[in-house]
C-alpha cells in the first residue's frame, strides 16, 4: 500500500515539470474527491488512493483534505501555489508526514508528480478530480468542539448511580479527547446499564449506541483462555504437556512449551517489540492468516526469549499459538470451538471474529488518533486475522460485558477451574506476577477483581468485574491512545461506593 511505503520516514512527491501552467488560480477545480495511483516499475504494481480536499475559512488557495490508501489515512493540509502552478500539501498520519507537490498537465484534468521513494527510485504518480463533491468516508478529521451525542440505550440502574456514571464518562471523553465510547454497567449479577457517548463514524455523523461494534484487542486472550480451560475440564487438554505434541508445525526450541506457560505469558514467545521472525511464503489464499496453523508463520522462526515458566513475559504471539493448540486438541477451527464454547453458551448475538477484510461486520466502528497537530484523524485499519486468539475478536459492548458476567457465574468454567484462572501465576523462581491465565486479577477497594485491557488500531477496551457481588463495567472506544483503564477504574469504584 502506498502510505505503507512511507511510514518509516518523511518523504517528498517531486513534482513533474508541467507543460501549461495554471495562469488564474480558481479553487473550484480543486475542490471535491480524487483517485490517483502510484506505480512501481521494479514490481509492476500499482498503489491506489483517493482523496478529497476542500477550502478552508474562505481563505483562497488553502485547503484541507484527507487521504485513503488500502488501509491507511493520512490529514491533508494543502494550499496552492499560484506561482509555481503546484499544489503543495503536507500529509499527516498515525504515524509521522511527509509533503507533496503536484502540478496539471496540458490538459489540466490530470495532475503529474513522482514519488521520491529514495535517492534512486522515483514512483510516478498520477491523480485527477473525479466529481465536485467530497466523499463522507474522506473526512478523516473529527472536529471534536461540538457537542457529543449521549445515547442511552438501557437505564436499570438506581438513579443516582445513573448520573455519576454519566458525568464520569462525560469528563473522560472531553479529557481524553475521545470520538466514540460504549460503556455497559454489571449490577447484581445483570448487564443493567449501556451508555454511548459520541461517534461511532463521525463523518456519516453516525452515534455510538448498544449496537456498535469495537475490536476486543488483547481483551481476546480471555476468550481463548476459556476455550482452552474448557478443553482441560474434559481431559483433552493436558495443561503440563508439550504444545508441540498438538502442533508439530511449531518448531522445536531448546526448551519444552506448556499451555500452561503460554496461559500466563511464561512460555518465552517473542511480542512485537522482540522483532519476530517471519516465515516468508506465498499463500493462494488473500486472507491466509485465518487458518491458525498458518498464523503461526508470523513468529514461530523466532527463538525463545527465556526458559518457559521462569520469567512473565507478556505475548500476543503467544496466544496465536495457543489457538492452534486449542484447535488441534478440540478437533475443530478456534474459531467454531468458541462459537460452541462460548457464544452459544452465553447467548452472545455479535461477538465474531474480525474478518472485515473478507467478512461482512455491521455496525464497525472507524478507528481514531490523535496527530502531532493535535488534531483527531481517521487511524486507518490494520488486518487482525492472523491474531485471532491473541487480538482478532469483535463485539458490541453488552456482548463483552456478559462475557464478564459468564466469567463471575457457572456458564463458562467449573468453580474450582475457575478460581485457578483468577489467580496470579508466579514464576518458577516463585516471583510475583499480576496475570492469571487469561486474565489479570487485583484488589480494588478491598474486593478481588479480574479484568483485562486491549489496545490495537481502531480501538482501546477494558473489562474489569468484582465475581463476589456481581459488579462490572465494560468499556470500549474507538480513540487509540485513551487511558481507558482509568475510566473503568473510576466507573467501577463508583459502583462499589
């Protein structure tokens, strides 16, 4: 994808030498929505992109804008240089910026320029307006001085709860600068309250409520954990045994990994920060990744880190491979085992996989980040298939909420398996830790909670809930970067008051 190639560092669109300049400036023909393409003539591919740009203030020659490539964004600010004949524009993403400048050819339709892509290889590009109007979905920035929607979409709560839980996630979404945030409460052992404030697409303009639906992020690792813990409550399972006695894909290490170990984030798995080794091969399959045993190619090249059970060590990639453990040990897909395991068992009606890339998903919410200008942009998308287990689910937020609740009661797990998924895992040298095995527990206001936070692209999550009383909160916004524990935290404090 072309803003793929730019990520690393700034770079700059050196425009072609135009044959007929522009000899009056009107902004009207620059106004409205563009394709363009840039075309790599090593490879033979080409990159696709739109944009859009608009005036801003009345202010003749300077517009904002934004972009889409595949699945990344970037903020356009932009003006015209009537001098040079050259659009000139700076292209702020999620992850740095880089300038272009482009100029129309002869027949002013189409405008010319080149991607300085290095010293050595430049990348033609080539763009032309394709109707006067903007496109909804290339308003990538959110203007967040107007007032969010609240939508309440369910109120059993005692009144006064109602209005402190209210102004808490109100002061929470100003503070954190927030697009769109659900929050569904757990009261005496029932999902009693779900509260939205915000956007779920805030270019359609389009309310967060009850029906929108965020990415779990690591929030997923629960999930699995249940789906495994399952499978050791029947006997197909052996927690303490090989992995690699499931999953012979799995290359064998210096040392023996457990389920055990990966439960707890003690199997030594490389995470992102480790630079994993992938296994590079072709897949006939565009969304190869879905397969668990395939996913595994993302890492499993990848030395271990330590000893297993010696040191925590958090992993998504770990997850990933318990996935395929749980889908060789339970004799069908990950992804059924938890359809049977757990959605049905609890009811859910949207908790699925997300496979938006190949996979019909109602209700998606858009991502959001906030950019060195200060600005909220659209954060663009990212494909979770290959972490499935680890990061890959996606719910409304009730459905995560009674999940939580199926954790407190017997729908799930037996009480004694339970009771050991909710422990804090120490080391083999009998050093703390603060993770249990899919979850992490902790003391608040003097009751045992068990919780579990996510953060990826397009989303931030946090469950945490008090299994002796039946309280919890359930949190999930589309805003990357928001301290969303400290709304869970302070919802949930509120309850036990």
């Amino acid at each position: 994808m072309l803003l793929a190639l730019l990520v690393s560092a700034p770079v700059l669109f050196q425009a072609i030498e135009a044959s007929a300049q522009l000899t009056k400036f009107d902004p009207s023909i620059l106004v409205g929505t563009w394709e363009g393409q840039v075309f790599d003539p090593e490879n033979g591919e080409a990159s696709e992109l739109r944009f859009a740009l608009w005036e801003v203030g009345g202010e003749s020659g300077a517009f904002e804008g934004g972009l889409r490539s595949g699945e990344d964004t970037s903020y356009i600010d932009a003006f015209f240089d009537t001098k040079a004949g050259e659009l000139v524009f700076e292209l702020i993403h999620a992850d740095g910026s880089y300038r272009a400048v482009l100029a129309p050819t002869d027949d002013r339709e189409t405008w010319k320029g080149q991607l300085l892509y290095s010293e050595t290889l430049r990348l033609p590009f080539t763009a032309k307006r394709v109707r006067e109007s903007v496109a909804k979905d290339l308003v990538i920035e959110a203007d967040l001085s107007v007032e969010r929607p609240l939508t309440v979409d369910r109120d059993d709560l005692p009144e006064l709860l109602t209005s402190e839980l209210q102004k808490i996630l109100a002061d929470w979404v100003r503070r954190e600068r927030v697009v769109g945030v659900s929050a569904a409460y757990i009261y005496d052992f029932e999902v009693r309250g779900i509260h939205s404030v915000g956007w779920e697409n805030y270019a359609r303009r389009k309310p967060a409520t009850q029906n929108t639906r965020y990415r779990w992020a690591s929030i997923s690792k629960s999930v699995a954990a249940v789906a495994a813990l399952q499978l050791h409550e029947t006997g197909a399972l052996d927690l303490g045994r090989d992995i690699r006695k499931f999953v012979p894909e799995f290359p064998e290490k210096k040392w023996v990994v457990t389920a055990e170990n990966l439960l707890s984030h003690q199997g030594g798995i490389v995470h992102y920060q480790h630079g994993p080794i992938r296994t590079e091969r072709e897949y006939g399959d565009p969304n190869p990744f879905r397969d668990s045993i395939l996913a595994l190619d993302m890492f499993r090249e990848s030395p271990l880190l330590h000893e297993p059970g010696s040191k925590y060590s958090y992993s998504t990639h770990g997850y990933s491979l318990l996935g395929a453990v749980v889908e060789r040990a339970g004799k069908r897909s990950f992804r059924e085992q938890v359809r049977l395991r757990i959605v049905e068992r609890l009811g859910l009606k949207t908790l699925q996989p997300d496979y938006h890339q190949s996979e019909s998903i109602p209700n998606q919410t858009t991502g959001y980040v906030s950019i060195k200008t200060g600005r909220t942009i659209d954060s663009g998308d990212s494909n979770v298939a290959w972490k499935l287990a680890g990061g890959g689910f996606i719910s409304n937020v009730e459905d995560l909420a009674l999940f939580g609740l199926g954790l407190m009661e017997d729908g799930l797990l037996r009480p004694e398996t339970r009771a050991a998924m909710f422990l804090a895992r120490p080391t083999s040298s009998g050093a703390k830790t603060n993770y249990g095995w899919g979850v992490q527990p902790r003391r608040v206001k003097g009751y045992d909670t068990v919780g579990h936070g996510g953060s990826q692209r397009k989303t931030r999550t946090y469950l945490r809930f008090v299994p002796e009383i039946g309280l919890g909160v359930a949190v999930m916004c589309n805003t990357e970067g928001t301290d969303i524990e400290d709304l869970a935290n302070k919802s949930l404090a509120a309850m036990l008051d």
